[in-house]
C-alpha cells in the first residue's frame, strides 16, 4: 500500500468517526428535546398479548418498557412482581399498560375455580373436629384422606377396614375461607364495623380440596353410602412423600396372622 492509499484509509476511518459523532450528538439533541418535551422515560408493565377477564396473568403475557413520563398512565405497575399471579378484573388489551386497579389476588372476587389445577376437581367433603384434626386445618394445607369402610352384611359376616383413599391432597378451603383470601370480614353490630380475624373461627363442618375425576366418583360414593366414613390427617407443608400401604383390619390391629388352611393330603 503506497502512501497515497494510506492516507486515503485514514481520511475515511476519520470521516466515519466523525460521521458517528455527530449522528451521536443528535441522537443525544433528540433524546433530550423529547424528555423535556414527554418527561424521563420510566419502565412500566405493558401486556404482550390480550388478557381476558377473570385470566391469571403470567409472566409471558408481560413485559417491561420504557415509557415516556407525559403516557404513563395513574396507578401502573412498573414491575413485573406486581402484576405476575393476579387475575384481570377487566379485559387487557395487547400494548395496554397493566394497571394495579385492573388485577386483583384469587379470592372471593375471583371465586375459587382459578384456583383448582389443571385436570383436577373442586369436592366439598363433611368434618368434624375428631374426623377434621380439631378443626385446626387451613386453606394450603396438606393431608390425607383416610376412609373407614363396613364390608360385609351385617352381623359377623361385616368387617371393617381402614384404608388410605388420597395422600397430599391440597385443601382449598374450609367452609367458606378459601385460599389467598385474607382471614378476616367485616361485621356491623350496634351500629359499629367490627373486623373479625376468621383464623380464630373454627366453626366450619366442610373442607373443599382438589381431586381426580376419578378420585372424585370414589369419594361421592363414600359420602353418599357413610358420610362419616371419611377421616382427615394433617402434613407438613414440606412433606410430599407418598408411602405404600396396604388396609388395615381387625386382624392386623391385634397384630394376628392369617391362617391359610392347608388342603388335605393328597389333593
């Protein structure tokens, strides 16, 4: 390369380096002509695609972005944290900010279907404290379904057997109280508004957990033959386990073998 080609080179690096200081310093101009004009940009939660009403919001539907401060709408959410799990109140549109007045927790407002999973059934079941751990159970709560069942008859012909229906079975509600709803109503008596902490209520006969299709027919059976064949234990929140067991009778309870009668000799 001569040197009247390396000159030329280096006027065209230069002339581009100029030519990018410039588009810079405009862009820059321009930036702030339209802050001053719309205000600082802020980021705000925008939905990504059309929300329905009564739809949980989730993270794929939204997205953040930088808006002018002159759009921004009164009450948006500017994270995504706050929006993300909720329930839209109202259809949102694609490109529409999410408002904090337009989502809301699952709850009694939303009732209690967004909070039965995929595949899975909502089912009242009756209780009571000996049947229901105290009453001390809560909506979140884990446990197992335990049923005591009369085979048989009647008379010696009947046994009874006890046997474990449904093990980690979440509960949705107890009563009325469901889950994600605050613990607490309102009560006018005299005249004054009471607010009444409804943990401390235990007066509820049902529970509502979460089931199977199929698990739901065996329950309804139990009901409809024995209400109150069915009992309830209570886990900790972290224990998921599932264990294998077999009925229990009389026989095992007193710890008895069963005998098996031996045919005769030569048969």
């Amino acid at each position: 390369m001569n040197k009247n080609e390396t000159l030329t080179l280096w006027l065209s690096v230069g002339a581009a380096l100029f030519a990018v200081v410039l588009i810079y310093s405009y862009t820059q101009e321009k930036s702030m002509e339209v802050s001053k004009a719309f205000g600082v940009q802020t980021a705000v939660v925008v939905a990504k695609e059309n929300i329905h009403e009564m739809q949980t919001v989730q993270e794929d539907m939204v997205e953040l972005q930088q808006v002018p401060e002159k759009f921004i709408q009164p009450g948006f959410a500017g994270q995504m944290e706050e929006v993300v799990g909720l329930v839209a109140l109202a259809p949102i549109r694609k490109g529409e900010q999410v408002l904090k007045n337009k989502v809301i927790k699952p709850g009694v407002e939303t009732g209690l279907s967004l909070q039965v999973s995929p595949g899975k059934r909502a089912i009242t079941l009756p209780m009571d404290e000996i049947r229901g751990v105290a009453r001390l159970l809560k909506p979140g709560d884990r446990i197992d379904i335990i049923a005591a069942l009369s085979v048989g008859k009647g008379g010696a012909s009947q046994e009874k057997y006890i046997k474990t229906l449904l093990q980690d079975v979440v509960i949705l509600a107890t009563g009325p109280q469901i889950v994600h709803e605050l613990p607490r109503l309102h009560e006018e008596v005299g005249g004054e508004d009471y607010i009444i902490n409804t943990r401390r209520k235990n007066n509820f006969n049902t529970i509502t957990v979460e089931a199977s299709p199929r698990e739901v027919q065996n329950l309804i059976y139990i009901i409809d033959t024995d209400p109150k064949a069915l009992f309830f234990s209570l886990r900790h929140p972290s224990d998921n386990g599932l264990n294998t067991l077999h009925h229990v009778n009389l026989k095992n309870v007193l710890g008895a073998q069963t005998v098996v009668p031996r045919k005769p000799a030569g048969q």
